[in-house]
C-alpha cells in the first residue's frame, strides 16, 4: 500500500511529468492557455494514458517471450496511434458527450510524448523497482499519477498564464519567453515537495 | 528543377542553422531540448542521434512519397521513423552505452520528436531525395546547435564544468590524452563561489530556454522577421489543433462538428454506392469526387485569395493531371 502512495506522490509532485520529466512540454505551452481546455486535454491525457498502459503491459509480456524486445518503440507507437484513433471513433459513435468533451483533443495526443513515454518507463520500471514487485496494477496507478500530475501542471499553468496576459512584459520576452521563465518559477516551487518519498522510508 | 535547385542546395542546409532552427525559431522538440541539455555532451549526444535519425526518414519518405497514400501518410511516417529510431537505439545500446544510460526514455522518444516528424511533414514529402537529405542534415545541425548553447550555458553554470564526461562516451574510439573535460569548480571554490545547481535543475531548464527564446527573438526583430511563436510551428501536423486549440474551444468544437458532418455524408454517399460494382468503378468515382472537391477547394481558396475564380493552384493542378493519368493507366 505505501508503494502505491508512493508511485501517486512521485508522479504528481516530486517527479511530475511536465516539470520534472519534461514530458508533454508542446500540450503544456500550446493548449494551457485557457482553463476548461487545460482540463479537457488533460482528462483525454489521463484516459489514453491508462489505456495505452494497459494495453501495451501484457503486449511487453508477449514481446519478451518471443525475444523481441528491441521492437517495443515502433509496437508500442503503432499500438497507441490505432487505439488513439479507434477510441475517437467509438466515442464519437456511441458516448457523444464524452466525445464532445475530451475527443476532440485525441489526435494531438497521438504524437504526444508523454503517452509513449509512460508506456515506456512502466517497462522500465519492472527492472528497477524489482524488490517491490512491480506489475501491472503498479503500471496502471503509475500512469494514473503521471496523468494527474500533468493534469495539476497544466490547471495551475492555466491559472499563471491567466495572470501573465495582463502583465507588463519587456518586448523581447513577450509570448514564449516569458511563459517558459514562468514555466520554471512553477517548476521550482515543486522542488518543495522533493523529500516526501524519501521520508516514507521506502526509496 | 535541376537548374533551379542547383544554387538552392547551400540554402537549404544553412536554413535550419538559424533562418529557421527548428527548436529556437520553429519551437519543435521542446521535450528533448530542455530533458537532455543538463550537460554539453549530453545534447550533443541527443542532437547526433536526432540527425542521423531526421536524414535517414527524409531520405526514406521523400524517396518513397509518391506511394504512400495522402490519407495514410502519417501512420505511414511513424512507422518509418520507429524503424529508424529502433536501429539509432540499438547502435546507441552497442557502442556508447553511456550515452543510452543518459538519454534514458528520450533514446527511444525520438520517434515522437516533432522537429522530425514536422520535416517529414513538411519538407520531405514534397521534395526529392537528395534535398530532403540536405534538409534533415541543416535541421539536425540546428538542432545539435540549439542543444549545444543550452548545454553550455546550463553545465558551466550549474555544475562549473564543460564538456565533463566525453571520456566516459568517446574515450573507448578516440585516444583523449586522459582529458575528463574541463572543470572550473576548483577556481571557484578559491574564490569562494558554488555552482549553481540550480540549472541543471528541470527549472534552470526552463529558464534558460526562455531567455534564449529572447535572445533569439531579439535577433531575428533585428533582421525584421517574427517572434518564434508556437502556432507558427507550420512544419508540425497538429499546428493547426494547436492554433485552434489556444484561440478556444469552441471554435475546435466547430470545427469537429462540421468535420463529423462531412463525414456523415460521405459514409452515405459510399453506402448508396457500395453495391454497384467491386473496387475499379467505385474507386474511379471517388476519384472523380475528390478531384472534384480538390477543383472546387482551389476555386474557393483562390475566390478569397485571389478576383480571379478560374485559377487553379500549380500543385493541385498537378494532383489533378497525376491522377487522371493513373485513371488511364488503370485502364
């Protein structure tokens, strides 16, 4: 149980995707502007994430039974790009107002890196997290959290960015410049949570 | 083409060094940049890898263009690219497995790299071989540079060294005399100053490519062109999610209807259609039908460019004549 509070605390705050990782920065400047579209594109994140995730784990399984390994980064970006593309389709068919809502944002979380990145680091993390057993159910709680905390980024970058469009800004930092410097003051205040996982005496 | 290009080939490789760098002026591969610049050799490591990677997929998708199917292009692009990124991995794995222990997830990320998949987009499928080569060659370079200036910058400032560990990731094919790289950090310390870890830090990461986003903008207001803006990333296949996406969503939203509604009426139109005859008639028709979209989408677009409504763009023109040749050919 502490493991699994663990892997949620290190993907919100301590090792959160986007500014700790570095992974899903083009969504994180590009659709954070606006708070209900921050939400949207991160709920659809959460939702693919937690898919993706649960369909690549027993796909690594049967690639690592057939010694096959080095395939892994064009199945799993295959695997995400059609299930990306499938779920689009299936929502938009049957469940409209979640189409309506998150589906939208799918086809710019085909090519996300963060998607393929989670897929990814799950595997990694059967190796190095070997003396806790590390399995599927942990894959999945580790993509929820990987999820949430890029959801937390991008809400709390919404807010900063809310702010930042009335601020009197030095002509060069204008537009990108001055969201990247803000990126980092968010990015800095979460170097305060840095110690939690530590202090549950489990890593 | 030949006489034209021939001059063209010296531009199209130094374009991406600063014209158009693809990370400080088209902001693509934001993701890499900041996670692999925490030291020099680090991003010098990421950018080679990403070369190699971006002028092999030119080469193969600009090679093999006028196959892949306008619909099914970018499935077909990731595929080439994974394939590329799977062998640079295994390479990477086998002869500079200390590079590999650095880049970690971004190795085999590259795949999602927008800078390539943007190239391939943009460049690559509407140019021979050899200029998309050239392309990806100038765009990697840029890359590496954009990755070797924020290196620099974050590794002399937070950790007071420059180039530390090229022995651990050279040392086994070059003979480095026992150079680790230079480190400051003894100078420092006698005069009583740290280095500021701060950098190397994911924030310093941040900041460092905000202010050199300015820099760059500054730059190029001198010489009279745009700030680099992230809608204005052309090359990348979402810009124009992206664009909607930060205007609001409402507009998105619209826009999805009415994209559902097209598609409504093409899935009619294709079942009214389905029982005449198998794959030759159908696909004729559909032919026609989207040549006669393509027609009357270029008389619209030259209606609001243009006074004159009878103007067919060049390409579509081309498009048109290519497929009416097919048509004849199949028959």
């Amino acid at each position: 149980m502490k493991f699994y509070i663990a892997l949620l605390v290190m993907g919100i705050l301590t090792q959160n995707f986007v500014l700790s990782k570095f992974l899903g920065i083009c969504p994180f400047l590009g659709v954070s502007k606006k708070l209900n579209t921050a939400v949207g594109m991160s709920g659809a994140v959460i939702f693919v994430m937690l898919l993706a995730t649960a369909v690549t784990y027993p796909l690594n399984i049967l690639l690592e039974n057939n010694g096959m390994e080095y395939l892994q980064t064009i199945v799993f970006i295959l695997v995400i790009a059609a299930l990306v593309q499938m779920v689009e389709i299936i929502l938009k068919k049957y469940m409209k107002p979640l189409y309506n809502s998150l589906g939208i944002y799918l086809p710019l979380i085909t090519t996300n890196c963060a998607v393929l990145g989670v897929v990814i680091l799950n595997i990694d993390n059967i190796t190095a997290y070997q003396a806790y057993n590390y399995g599927f159910l942990h894959s999945m709680v580790n993509s929820f959290a990987a999820g949430a905390g890029f959801m937390l980024a991008m809400v709390l970058f919404a807010g900063v960015r809310s702010r930042l469009e009335t601020a009197d800004v030095p002509k060069a930092l204008q537009g990108l410049p001055i969201t990247l410097v803000s990126a980092s003051i968010v990015s800095l205040s979460f170097l305060g949570f840095g110690g939690i996982v530590e202090g549950m005496g489990l890593m | 083409m030949a006489e034209k290009t021939k001059p063209n080939y010296g531009k199209e490789l130094t374009k991406g060094f600063l014209k158009e760098n693809p990370v400080l002026r088209l902001v693509l591969g934001t993701c890499p940049t900041l996670a692999t610049s925490t030291s020099v050799v680090n991003g010098i490591g990421m950018g080679i890898a990403a070369t190699i990677v971006l002028i092999c997929s030119n080469i193969a998708i600009s090679a093999m263009r006028k196959i892949i199917p306008e619909k099914a292009r970018i499935p077909a692009y990731i595929v080439i690219i994974a394939s590329f990124v799977t062998v640079v991995q295994m390479l990477v794995k086998a002869f500079v497995p200390a590079l590999d222990a650095s880049l970690g997830v971004f190795l085999p990320l590259i795949v999602v790299n927008c800078i390539i998949l943007g190239r391939a987009e943009a460049y690559a499928s509407k140019n021979p071989v050899l200029l998309s080569a050239i392309d990806g060659l100038g765009m990697g370079i840029g890359f590496t540079a954009a990755l070797f200036c924020m290196g620099a910058v974050r590794e002399l400032l937070g950790a007071g060294t420059f180039l530390s560990g090229i022995d651990t990731m050279l040392g086994a094919y070059i003979d480095l005399n026992g150079f680790t790289g230079f480190d400051f950090t003894d100078e420092l310390g006698s005069i009583g100053l740290a280095p500021m870890t701060l950098f190397i830090l994911p924030a310093g990461g941040f900041f460092v490519f905000g202010m050199l986003m300015a820099l760059a903008n500054k730059l190029a207001e001198k010489k009279g062109l745009q700030s680099a803006t992230l809608n204005g990333c052309k090359g990348c296949p979402h810009a124009s999610f992206c664009a909607e996406f930060s205007e609001g969503k409402e507009n998105a939203s619209q826009c999805s209807k009415e994209e559902a509604e097209k598609e409504e009426q093409v899935k009619t139109e294709e079942k009214e259609e389905a029982p005449v005859n198998e794959s030759g008639e159908a696909k004729k028709d559909k032919k026609k039908r989207t040549e006669a979209d393509k027609k009357d989408n270029g008389k619209k677009e030259s209606i609001d460019e243009e006074p004159l409504p009878e103007v067919i763009p060049e390409f579509l023109k081309k498009d048109i004549e290519n497929n009416k040749n097919k048509e004849e050919s199949e028959e």
